[in-house]
C-alpha cells in the first residue's frame, strides 16, 4: 500500500467582515446623493456606510485598496473618490484605488469616498460588489474580502395638491344665484378665510372673516333685485383664501356676481 502525503494550507485569518449596507432612496429627490464611506463603527452611526461590521487587527489602518469592482447600473449608482468616479479594471485583481486611511477614526467617514446615486436616473433597484483589503501600518496586507452596496429604489409618487377652495354647486334663477364652496386645510396645518360683498343684495354663511383648521363650507348667495326700481345694478361677493391674516398672497377664491338692471325678481 502507497503512502500519501497531504499538506493543507491553513485558511487566512482575515480580522475583518464586511458589510452589505443596503440605502433607500428618499421620497421624490432630484440631483445626485453622495452616501460617505467609512471603515467600521461600534455605535449606531447614522447617515455613514461603514464597510466592515468589525476589525481585529493588531494594529491600525494605513491603506484601503478597493479592487474588482463591479456595478449593476454605472451609469447612476457607483462610487467616487476625490470626485472622481472610480472605473473597474479588466484585472479584478489590479488594484483600481488605493485610499489613504490613516488616522480615520472608528465610526467616522473615509475623506472624499461616496457611493453616489443619481436620483434623475434611477429606475430599479442596483448593487456596487467590490473587494477590499486593509493595509496596516507596518504595510502588511490583511487579506482581501468581497463588500457591497445596495440601492433600493422608490418611485416618486408627488403628493396631492388639494385646491385651496373648490366649488361644489352653483344654482341661478330670476331671484338668486347660489354658489357653494369648500375651503381645504391641510392636515395640521390651517387656513384664514375672509368674504368680500359690495352690497346688502350679497351674503357669505358663516363668520368671516376667520382662521380654520379643518375643510370648512361656506355659501355665497346674491339675492335679486325685488325693489322694482333696479336700485343695484351689480353684485358680487368674494370668498378668499390665505396662510394667514398677515399673509399678502391669496392661495385661491372663489366668487359669484349678478347684474341687477333688465332682471327684476
């Protein structure tokens, strides 16, 4: 019987994991986001992608290399450093940027290093995979691992913009003509509401002026001319609406005239 003889390489110990840190798109934004970089945090560090979720290493942190890198939608989702987009290379294991890190501090970001989104593009949901590897600070390398980035994309649906103030009904005949309103408040927010009737022949329900807080009616109302004489020969009334009774923009109106002369109720 043969002897053999077997030689199994120990695995490296690598003292880092990296992360897949995945961003949602905010609400109907425009132009590009930058989401900083940093190494690795031991806090809960808001607004700061941090690339790996722990380090071991004896020593600290000289160089970051980032190689390999692949993206799923480089036309609007890639990473940028000193303002510039980096580029993959043919060679996955070229080295396409070698960042220096020395003195960055855990849960802090990496100076001049994004994952940049542009909001105008993006259509789908994309991912940014590359390889990562430490140089500590007596130029040892401390093993490569794969990391990544993820976008998650949210169709931006605006909100609907509700009319200041919307007619409901409008009814005329020889005697009147009637016009009903509804002005909308926002959600927590409110409305100052104030009438305009040039004579007595026109009215507005309710007390106005006056600042509201939830969608309110109102009716407007011009009562024909039963004098025989056509003592008015027109009428209107006004409803307007605005932020406030300081405010010196109108938001909307909504108003009613009649002509008294040749109509007589």
């Amino acid at each position: 019987m043969a002897d053999f003889n077997i030689n199994i390489a120990a695995l490296p110990n690598i003292p880092y994991v990296p992360t897949q840190y995945k961003n949602r798109q905010g609400d109907c934004l425009s132009g590009v986001t930058g989401i900083p970089l940093g190494i690795v945090n031991d806090t809960n560090t808001p607004g700061i992608n941090f690339l790996f979720s722990e380090y071991t290493g004896g020593l600290g942190w000289k160089t970051l290399n980032i190689s390999n890198i692949t993206y799923t939608e480089p036309t609007w989702f890639n990473l940028e450093y000193n303002s510039v987009t980096l580029t993959p290379n043919v060679d996955p294991d070229v080295v396409v940027q070698a960042i220096p890190v020395t003195g960055v501090a855990t849960n802090a970001a990496i100076p001049l290093f994004f994952a940049n989104y542009d909001n105008d593009l993006a259509t789908r949901n994309a991912s940014i995979q590359f390889d990562l590897e430490i140089i500590d600070t007596n130029d040892v390398s401390l093993g490569k691992v794969r990391g990544g980035i993820v976008f998650l994309y949210v169709e931006c649906i605006p909100p609907v913009v509700l009319k200041p103030i919307s007619q409901d009904s409008l009814t005329t005949d020889s005697c009147s003509t009637v016009k009903v309103v509804t002005v909308k408040v926002p959600v927590g927010s409110s409305r100052y509401v104030q009438k305009v009737v040039i004579d007595g022949f026109g009215s507005v329900s309710g007390t106005l002026p006056a600042t509201i807080t939830s969608d309110t009616q109102y009716t407007l109302t011009i009562d024909g001319d039963t004098s025989g004489f056509t003592n008015s020969v027109y009428s209107r009334v006004e409803v307007n609406v605005k932020f406030s009774a300081t405010s010196g923009t109108t938001l909307g109106s909504q108003y009613i005239s009649r002509v008294h002369s040749g109509n007589i109720c």
